[in-house]
C-alpha cells in the first residue's frame, strides 16, 4: 500500500454521537451478516442487525462497539452508521447488561394469554435480550 | 399631576407583574436546559439520516424508483407544515413561523397558482392562521412542551398518505431553529420529496455509481424512507421546542428589565410628588402662622 487512505467512519444514534474518526478499515453487522468496508469501496446501503461493529485504526488497533438495528451507507470512502443504540466497548456497563438480560430472560419465561398485547411484550423482550447479550459480548473484548 | 395613591398603586402593579415574569423566565431558563440537551443529542442523527437520503436521491438510480425520492413533474399542491408553539409569550417566536407560512402560501399562489395546503402544529399557530382566514388542512397540539417521538410518527405518516395518494407534490417544514438560547432561526426545509444534492461537473465526470443493496434496494429504502421522514419532523419538533423555550426566556427577561425601570422612574415621581406636597403643606402653615401674626 502506497499510502493509506482513509475511511471516515460516523456512528451516530438518537442519543448522540458515538463515533467519529478516520480510520483503516470497519466491519459492519449486516442483516445477512458481516460486511467488512475498506477505503475505495463500492458504495453500499445496508440494513444493520443487533451485533459488533469492529473498527480497525489507523495504526492498526482494534475498536469494538455493540451497535443496535439500523443503517449503514458507504459513499465515497464515508461510511455513516445510523442506528438505535450504540456503546464503545469500554464504555458497557456490564452490572446493568447482566441485569437486563436476567430481566429479559423472565418476561419471556412468564409469556401472557396468546392475544396481541402478549405478543407485542414477547418481541419486546425477545429483542431486549438480544441487545443486552450483545453488550455482554462486545465488553467481553475489553483486554 | 397624578396622586400619591395612584403612584403607589402603579408600582404595587408593575411590581406584582414583574414577579410573573420573573417566574416565567426561571421556569423557561429551566425548561430550555431539557430541550436543548434533547435536540443536541438528536442533530448528529438527524444530519447523517438528512445525509443518507440525499446521497441515495443523488446517486441511486434504484431509489428513484420509489414514490417519495421523485420529483413530480407538475406541482399543483404543497403542503406547509408550520410548527409553533401552545403558549404565547415568547416574543415573535410564534408570529415569525405565521408570517413566513403566510408568505410562502402568497408566493406560490402569486407565482403560478400553486395550491397551498396548511398544516398546522401548536395551538398558537392554529389559531392565528385560522384567525387569518386561512384553510388548515389538518392540526396537532399539545405536543410543544414535550414533543414525543410517536408524535412525530403520527405527523410523519400523515404526510406520507397524502403524499403517496397525490393530495400534495411537495412537503415544507417551516419551524424555529435552535442556535442559541437567545437567538432562533427561521428554517424552511423541503422534506418530500427527498432533496437532492447540486452535483458537480466535476464528480459527475466520474461516471454514475452504482449502489450495493444488503439485502435488496426495496427492503432497505421501504423502511429508511418512512424513517427519514419522521426523524425530519422529530428533528423539527425539537428545535422548535428549544427554540420557544429560549424564547420565551429572552421576552420575560426583557419584561422583567422594563418592569425594573418601570418601578424606578415611578418611585422617583412618587418622591417628587411627596416632596412636593410636602413643600406645599409647608408653604400653607408658614403662610397661616404670617397671616395671624
């Protein structure tokens, strides 16, 4: 490599700002799984799945960030990561993680009367755990 | 000159009012503080979310398949969304957002009998347009001290339907932009159909590009396109929230300023006039006491 070009990477979500740097390389958690993005890529649009968006430096550190559902567009070596919830890994609560998937992990085992508000409970905490799993499992990667 | 006793109930007034001024200023102070973190934390989403969309309406050929990225050929119908407060007393917070809807509406009528359509957020805006005779074509209120993201939603889904079903060509947002606690900005932002980026000749010579989809164009732009929409109402519902709460602040403390020197310049007539009573009883009993000696 002759010399490196960089990919600007955004990671917003409605909370605010989570990332934003010039960097190496980005591996994203598309729905059909993961879509790794170096500079001079195609231009892309993809829908993101709960999972672990992986950046790689400019000095070749790795940085881990549990991401939520969402949207991703590379353009023009920019890539914008629009979605739910994001958490740098080092930043992961993990007591309030474990809590939510403990809590999560109850509401599904006391599954209501079939009906629509059950349902509608059920997905929620299908997709509650999903989220606190993932942020158990990014901040696992905290050396 | 005016009596002592009304001087003095003058001030007790002015006074009384400048307490309720004062009180609205901490409570919009205190207010402003919420909003304003609520619509910083929002901006750095909503711009990448604005950003994605005008990207994919400048250079997809795939998005402009769908109903909400096309530009009509013929404009016959635009709709207006004027967003404004509940409450009064926030200097021309509300009126500039009137004004300019206003403006628009006259505009496009003048500028080739373009229709407009009204929409109209916060019961200040309601009632002063429909004071102005115009037609709102359908109202949201109740929502400005506190806009909420299903809020949004409702006003973003209502726009979608009559735009999807033709009634309207165009979407507007016309609301206050929160720059700072004391300064407000007018925005009036094209919201549908999806605006697009003025390409240059210069990346146009670099030929068109042609997007990757994971996992289809459709999938992707059929839930984005609602997305987008709402979070450019939400975005605008939150800095006109901002924006009044600073507003409103500005205007009580202007108020209570003039109050101040209301009081002022009143206690000093008040003394004048004391004086000069006094001096008067004075000269009385001197000319008394002369007139029997």
């Amino acid at each position: 490599m002759a010399e490196q070009r960089p990919l600007h990477v955004e990671i917003v979500t409605p909370d605010g700002e989570v990332y934003s740097d010039d960097v190496g390389m980005v591996v994203l958690p598309g729905v059909d799984g993961e879509l790794g993005v170096l500079p001079r890529h195609q231009p892309l649009v993809t829908l993101l799945a709960v999972g672990e968006t992986r950046i790689r430096d400019l000095d070749g550190t790795w940085e881990y960030i549990a991401t939520g559902i969402g949207y991703a567009q590379v353009l023009f070596d920019k890539v914008l990561v629009v979605c739910d919830h994001g958490e740098l890994a080092g930043v992961i609560d993990v007591h309030r993680a474990e809590e939510a998937v403990r809590r999560a992990r109850e509401r599904l085992v006391e599954r209501g009367d079939p009906g629509a508000q059950a349902e509608a409970d059920y997905f929620r905490a299908e997709q509650a755990l999903k989220r606190a799993e993932n942020r158990l499992q990014v901040a696992g990667r905290r050396s | 000159m005016a009596s002592l006793r009304d001087i003095r109930r003058r001030i007790a007034s002015v006074q009384n009012t400048r307490k309720i001024t004062k009180a609205m200023e901490m409570v919009a102070a205190a207010k402003l503080r919420r909003s304003q973190q609520r619509i910083e934390a929002l901006r750095p989403y909503a711009g990448d979310m604005i950003e994605m969309m005008t990207d994919l309406a400048t250079y997809s050929e795939e998005a402009l398949n769908f109903a909400l990225m096309k530009e009509r050929p013929e404009v016959r119908r635009v709709a207006v969304v004027a967003v404004t407060g509940d409450r009064g007393l926030a200097g021309a917070f509300n009126a500039n957002v009137v004004r300019k809807a206003l403006e628009i509406e006259r505009g496009l009528r003048e500028d080739g009998g373009v229709e407009t359509r009204i929409v109209a957020v916060g019961r200040k805006g309601i009632g002063t347009l429909r004071f102005r005779g115009c037609l709102i074509e359908k109202s949201w209120q109740g929502l400005s001290d506190r806009p909420d993201y299903s809020d949004a939603q409702h006003i973003a889904k209502y726009l979608i339907d009559q735009y999807v079903a033709g009634e309207i060509d165009r979407v507007r947002l016309v609301y206050n932009h929160f720059t700072s606690a004391i300064e407000q900005t007018l925005f009036d932002d094209v919201v549908l159909p999806v605006p697009r980026e003025a390409v240059t000749d210069a990346e146009r010579a670099s030929g068109p590009v042609t997007y990757l989809y994971e996992p289809s164009a459709h999938s992707i732009l059929e839930s984005l396109l609602p997305a987008y929409v709402e979070i450019a109402v939400y975005r605008a519902l939150l800095e006109s929230s901002a924006s009044e709460q600073g507003a409103r602040m500005t205007a009580m403390r202007n108020a209570s300023d003039a109050a101040e020197e209301m009081v002022d310049s009143l206690t000093l007539a008040l003394n004048r006039a004391r004086q000069a009573a006094i001096t008067q009883e004075i000269l009385e009993v001197v000319a008394g006491a002369e007139a029997l000696s």
